[in-house]
C-alpha cells in the first residue's frame, strides 16, 4: 500500500490538477520565501534590540527620544511590509489542501508545506516582536496610532494582533502539520532528495511555535479557551486605549479652540516683517536642515508657552538645493514641487497642522528670530544624511497640530516635534508635564546653547538684524538674561 502511494505521488507530478492553484505558483512562492527569509532574520535579530530598548525606556518610566522613536516606526514599517509580503504568499497558496486532496502529488504536497512555512513565519515575526509589546500601554499606542511619515496605518499592531490569535489561522496550520508529519512517516525520501521540501521543512522545525508544541491542537477545548483568553485580553487593552485616547481628544478638542481663539489673540503685529532686507538675507543664509527659533511677544500663546522662544521651523531648501542633493524627483519632494517652487520651503506645524510655508509667511507675526546649523554636518561629506532626514520630515505633512503637547503620539505634532523627529543625532531634553513626555520651543533652542550642538547663523531682535556676538547674544536671549 505504501508502494502504490509513493508511484501515485511520483506519477501524478505530470497531472496538472483542476484548481487555480498550479505547481508554477507553488515554485513561485517558494522562490518569494527564500528571497524573504534573510530579511526576516534580519529583522528579528535588529528588532529584538530596538523593542527591548524601548521596553526599557517605558518600564522605567523614561522618554523615548527621537531616535528611538524613529527605530520603532522603522522596524515596525519594515515588520509591516515583511508581514504584507507573507500575507500575499498566503493568499496565492490558500487553496494549497484543496488542491493537496484532488491531486496527491508532491508539487501539491509542496504546496502545503509553502503555506505552512508561511503561516508559521507570520506568528513567529510577531511572536518574535510585535507579542509583547501588548504589555505596555506606551508602545501600544505609538504603534496604534500609525505614522504617516514611516507609512504605518492606524491599529497595525491591533490588526496584526487579531490576525495572530485567530482561531482560524491556527486551525490551518495544525491542518498543515497534520499532512507535514504524515509525508515524513510516508514519504521519508522525499524529505532526503527535495530540495524545495527539504528547505520547507527546515523552515517549519525551525519555527518558534513548532519547537514549542503550542499550535497544533485543532479540537482541544483547553486551546480553544486559550485563543478566547487571548482575544479578550486583546480586546480589554484595546478598549481602555480607546477610552483613554478618546479623554486625550476631548481635552485636546478643548485645548484647540482655545489655541484657535482666545490664546490666538495678538494686540498689535510683529515688527520683524517691518525689515525690507530680512527676507532677502534670509534667502542668501538659509540652507537645507537650518532650524528657526521664532518669538512672537504680542500674543496670548506666546507669552503661555515656557522659554524665550514660543515657535520653531525648519528650511528644507529651495529647488537647486534638493537638486544637489538628488531628492527633487523623489515622491515625497514631488508632491509638493509646485509650493516649493513658489518659495515655500519652510516646514512648520501651525494650528491648522504641518505645512509648508514662504519666509514671508513664516515672520509675517515675529519679533525676534534666529536661525541654528547643525554643527556635527559635514555637507559635503553628510550629503546622504541631509537628504534622508528632508524626505522623512516631508512625511511629517498633513499631520494634525496636537493640542495635547504629547511626544509620545506620532499622529498628532507640534512645531518643536517636527525638528526633534528631524535630528536624530542630536540631544534634545524631552520634558514630563502633566504625565506625558513633550518638546518645546525652548528646548530645541537650548540646544544650541553655548554652540554644543548647533551654531547661530543670524540673529534679529525686534525686527533688526543683531551684528555683534551672535553666540553670546542668543545665549542671554533663550536663558532669560536681560
């Protein structure tokens, strides 16, 4: 009997079977699960370290900087794309039983064991990563709320978490394992002399789950209560974040319409836009990643907000500039050709969100401004750097203003987060107020305190331009020295 089932495998292979699942498609995937796996190593061994630095930085109650903040969104990004890539294989293999129990030939048997493997590296990636992560309200949130600028929807993690603990996809896989180790006890040659089925296999017995015995339990009523538990644990979570997220909108629905009226009042304009030269000078110092600090001394707002300086912008550079950097053409530079061309080059998050602005709509209500240069940017040697943080803080358009001063939502920015999430090599202080983590202003200033970090390339104080000692200057201005 075992010898006629070994020739109907053998025999069969020519018989193509009546499905729209072919052995063409099966050697495809295949090919796709090689291509993929390298990377998915990669990404479990690099995000393994991110995760837990960020797990470290909240369990202790600290501020994940910028530079954290941004390796999260980046692995998670990358674990996103990694995922929708297993999720196409899968979709592509999904008829591989049907097509298994009309043929029982290899190719369909390789076929089941593609889905398998594929399935397996869907729960290990985020059994690896993403699984606990649910334990820490912080990180929960950055990834639920999404982020535009590194293309991460709302509710990822809750999607992908849902997906994980369903029901049905464990159920497939017991399923797929079942007709794994009836082929090994069958069919032992094929697991010595096919390439692909031996590389499938090695997949599977190297999975997280098969090692750990936990998914193949199909009818036991124990693992079904498990998945219950698990999903409505899920849930719970889900369910206070939203309660918690929806008091953050209210109070910040509040906080917005008093920025937008009564903070929003100004008794006079700012004498800065008095200064015919200032936006020609400005033209001829400005270069890409130059950082503003602005103060407006005649409005509600600006006398609220602690520190000298009440606003910040950063200038992305004019058409020759992202030219010279070979980013005029990339998408995100694309998109926004027309405002740029027009002279609008300042990145700013204002009450109505992140925008682009002009230098004349940029001081149009400023008394006082100063511009700061990285000082650890070498421009001809950091080209690359220059160019990338450009197109990530693009990402950062079309954000709503967030009324809350919360760092912590990457949804929702102010105008000091803009510049924090732009550099992440240098050191900004992230202060906590009212239980939450925030930049300002002021502290994006204070970086270039003494010239440690950024130097001072031009200074205006009341609408004139200041021409003595620049450094000292700004030093007295943001410490509050008369």
């Amino acid at each position: 009997m075992k010898l006629l089932l070994c020739l109907g495998f053998v025999f069969s292979f020519i018989f193509n079977a009546n499905s729209n699942l072919s052995p063409e498609i099966i050697d495809k995937n295949l090919v796709r699960i090689k291509t993929l796996l390298p990377k998915i190593r990669v990404v479990i061994l690099y995000g393994s370290q991110v995760y837990e630095n960020a797990i470290k930085e909240v369990s202790t109650d600290n501020a994940i900087d910028a530079d954290l903040y941004e390796q999260i969104n980046q692995t998670t990004s990358y674990i996103l794309g990694i995922e929708k890539v297993l999720g196409d294989i899968e979709s592509e293999v999904k008829e591989a039983h049907t097509y298994f129990n009309a043929t029982k030939n290899v190719s369909s048997l390789k076929g089941v064991l593609v889905l398998l493997s594929t399935e397996l590296l869907i729960r290990d990636v985020y059994s690896f990563l993403l699984k606990k992560i649910h334990n820490y309200k912080r990180l929960r949130n950055i990834l639920n709320k999404g982020d535009k600028a590194y293309n991460i929807d709302k509710d990822s993690l809750y999607k992908l978490s849902k997906k994980y603990n369903s029901s049905s996809l464990k159920k497939r896989i017991g399923k797929g394992f079942k007709v794994f180790e009836g082929a090994k006890k069958d069919l032992p040659f094929l697991f010595k002399y096919d390439n692909g089925i031996i590389y499938l296999s090695r997949i599977i017995e190297s999975s997280k789950n098969y090692k750990k015995g936990e998914l193949y339990y199909n009818d036991k009523v124990k693992a079904d209560l498990k998945i219950i538990s698990s999903n409505i644990k899920m849930e719970s979570k889900k369910g206070k974040d939203f309660v918690v997220n929806t008091a953050n909108d209210v109070l910040g629905a509040i906080s917005g319409f008093a920025g937008k009226t009564v903070l929003a009042y100004q008794w006079r304009k700012g004498t800065l836009i008095k200064n015919k030269g200032v936006v020609k000078n400005l033209k001829s110092i400005l270069k890409p990643l130059d950082v503003t600090n602005a103060k407006i001394r005649f409005k509600v707002s600006g006398k609220l907000i602690p520190g000298f300086w009440s606003h910040n912008g950063m200038w992305i550079g004019n058409e020759k500039d992202l030219k010279e950097l070979g980013i005029w053409d990339h998408p995100r530079v694309k998109k926004h050709h027309e405002d740029i061309k027009k002279g609008h080059s300042f990145l700013e998050a204002v009450k109505t969100g992140v925008t682009l602005s002009s230098i004349e709509h940029f001081i149009k209500n400023l008394d006082d401004i100063s511009v700061m240069r990285y000082k650890f940017t070498d421009r001809s040697k950091d080209k690359n750097y220059i160019a990338d943080r450009i197109i990530t803080s693009l990402g950062q358009i079309g954000k709503q203003y967030d009324f809350n001063f919360d760092f912590s939502y990457g949804d929702k920015i102010v105008c000091s987060d803009v510049v924090q999430l732009a550099f992440t090599r240098a050191k900004f202080p992230l202060k906590k107020t009212v239980g939450r983590f925030a930049t300002t202003p002021d502290s994006i200033a204070r970086a270039a305190l003494r010239g440690e970090q950024f130097k001072i390339v031009s200074l205006y104080i009341m609408g004139e331009e200041f021409k003595g000692n620049l450094q000292k200057r700004f030093d007295e201005l943001t410490l509050n020295k008369k």
